[in-house]
C-alpha cells in the first residue's frame, strides 16, 4: 500500500493527467487510477470529491451536470487551460524528483 | 432481500446530517454509490455483499464529512454575526465608559469622512460600479469568475484607502482648528472632537466594511454551490 504522504501528494497532478485525455466523472476517474496503477494506488473513493472540488475552485477543471437516463443527473469534469498549464507544471516538478531518486538509487549496487 | 432504495436514502440522511455537504455534493456522491453498486452487483455473489463492498469502496459517511468539512468556505450567517459581534461589543465597550456612546458621536466628522469617502468612490468608479461592487459583496450566490472579482475588489480596495485618507485628513482639519483657536479654549474642544473622531469613523469604515467587503467578495471565487 503506498504511503498515506504519497497519494495525497499526487492526487491532483493524477486528476489532472486523467481530465487532460478526456472529460470524466468521479467514478471513472477513480477506475482510471486503479487501473493504470495496477491497483497499487487505492483510494477511498468519497475523497476524489473534495479533491476535484478544490481543483474546480483553483479554476483548474470545470464541471457540468449532465442528465442521464434514469433521470439522475451526473457530473462531469474537464480541464481548463489554466489546469493544462498547472499540470505541465507538476510534470516538470515530478520529473525533476523522480530523476534525482533516480540518480541517488540506480548509482547504488541494490 | 436488499432493500436498495431505502438504504440509499438512509447513507443520503446520513451524509446530509453531517452539515458539511451541500445537496449537490451529496447527489454527486450518490450516484458514486450508485455506480459502484452497479459493478459490485457483478462482482459479488448476493446483493448485501455487493452492497457493503461498495459502500467500502465509496468510503465510510464519518471520514468523507470530514474531508469536506475541511474544504468549506464561509456562510453568510457567518458574516452577519462577525458584523453583529464587532458593532455589539464596540457600542458595548464605548457605551461602558465615562460618557457612553453619545460622546463618540460628533456629525461634523462623520459628514466629513462619509462626504470624502463617498465622493471619492463615486468620482473613481461611478454610482453603477458602486451598487454593483455593494451588492456583489453581499450576495451569496452567483459564481464571480476571477477576474470579474478583481474589478470588484478595486472599489473596496479604493474605498479602504479612502477612508483612512479621509481619517487622517480630519485629523489634521481638528488639528488646524484647535491651533486657529488656542487663545479661545472654550473652542478646542470642536478641534480635538474632529481630530479623533474623524480618525475613529475611518478606521471603523475601512476596517469593518471596507476590508470585510474586499474579503466576501475574495471567498467568492468559488463556484455558487459553496456559498449560502
């Protein structure tokens, strides 16, 4: 299970790479990150919520309702020009970290 | 046999009770748990399993109400009782006082703060802007997007600036008239009224309303469904 420290730091550059290839919602986004990170990443799912609410009022995502077919209405999030350019901003920031462990780590004979 | 909908509506209670979530995020949340339950449906043999593993997944009514709790931004109840609360104890403290409230009462400063501050602000932005900087602050509803909030906030912005121009100012005014009138002491009282009181009303203008205007209308670049 990856530390608590680890997931609330990457989970909006994660929301933000997943809005970036498409328009979501909550539960989706969630499988998405299941998925790619071969389940390693687990997160209760109710605290998406306030993390793509935190990311609407930063002006990063924007959010629609759309009504479905039973009726319920669903929302849906996509990223703004302002989230494309935070999360280019945390890729440069998580590439920079990843390259110096990197460095550190593959000098060592581990 | 499960009975779904009445479970739905009892997490739905649940999650309401708290008072952390508004009805939209709540909604929002529903229809997570709705889908969830859909896959699980798939996943488990009966429906009470399915139902538990997705409301696991979803996650626990007490650990999400926190979370939001932590993100919620300001009530309007909220702003009236701060106002409420610095007025009532102010008339409170200067009504305990030798001399009550009547002896911070002087018209003269008032008109003389209130006329620069007001001219002021009507000469910078206009009486249109004005009214709807004033009701942009007090409203609570209706999305502001970033940039409609700066050209908002110059108006308290100014207004800030204004009035503690306008305190100094007076200072100054109550100043000069005790010094025009030192042979006459019978008269130093007006000057050293307007002197302080002057700066008393400003500061009271700027920081109450001024800086209390400026701050509402900050907390309201968010999206409507916050506020209110």
């Amino acid at each position: 299970m990856t530390s608590k420290k680890l997931v609330a730091a990457s989970s909006e550059p994660l929301v933000l790479s997943i809005l970036a290839q498409g328009e979501s919602y909550g539960y989706a986004i969630i499988q998405r990150v299941r998925q790619i990170s071969k389940e390693t990443l687990q997160w209760t799912d109710g605290m998406l919520y306030p993390i793509l609410h935190r990311l609407e009022r930063k002006s990063l995502i924007v959010a629609h309702w759309q009504e479905g077919d039973s009726g319920r209405r669903r929302r849906y999030y996509r990223l703004t020009r302002n989230g494309m350019r935070a999360l280019v901003e945390e890729k440069r920031e998580w590439d920079s970290v990843h390259a110096t462990l990197m460095e550190l780590w593959g000098g060592s004979n581990a | 046999m499960l009975d779904f909908e009445e479970r739905m509506a009892e997490w739905r209670r649940e999650l309401t009770a708290g008072g952390a979530l508004r009805s939209w995020q709540v909604e929002e949340l529903e229809d997570h748990l709705r889908t969830a339950y859909s896959f699980t449906l798939e996943e488990f043999a009966s429906e009470s399993e399915a139902w538990r593993a997705a409301l696991d997944r979803t996650g626990c009514v007490a650990a999400i109400t926190q979370e939001f709790a932590k993100e919620q931004t300001m009530r309007p109840q909220s702003k009236a009782l701060g106002i409420a609360l610095t007025i009532g104890l102010l008339l409170f403290a200067l009504q305990s006082g030798p001399g009550g409230v009547t002896l911070f009462v002087h018209i003269p400063s008032m008109i003389f703060v209130l006329a620069l501050v007001g001219g002021g602000l009507v000469a910078s932005f206009g009486p249109a802007r004005l009214g709807h900087a004033l009701q942009a602050s007090l409203r609570a509803s209706a999305p502001l997007e970033p940039t409609e909030v700066d050209s908002l906030v110059a108006v308290f912005q100014r207004g800030y600036r204004l009035s503690w121009m306008a305190g100094v100012l007076g200072f100054i005014v109550g100043f000069i008239q005790m010094i025009a009138n030192l042979p006459d002491p019978s008269m130093l009282g007006q000057g050293l009224a307007t002197c302080s009181l002057c700066l008393f009303y400003a500061a009271l203008l700027a920081e109450i309303a001024f800086a209390n205007g400026r701050q509402w209308l900050e907390n309201r670049t968010l999206t409507a469904e916050y506020l209110g």
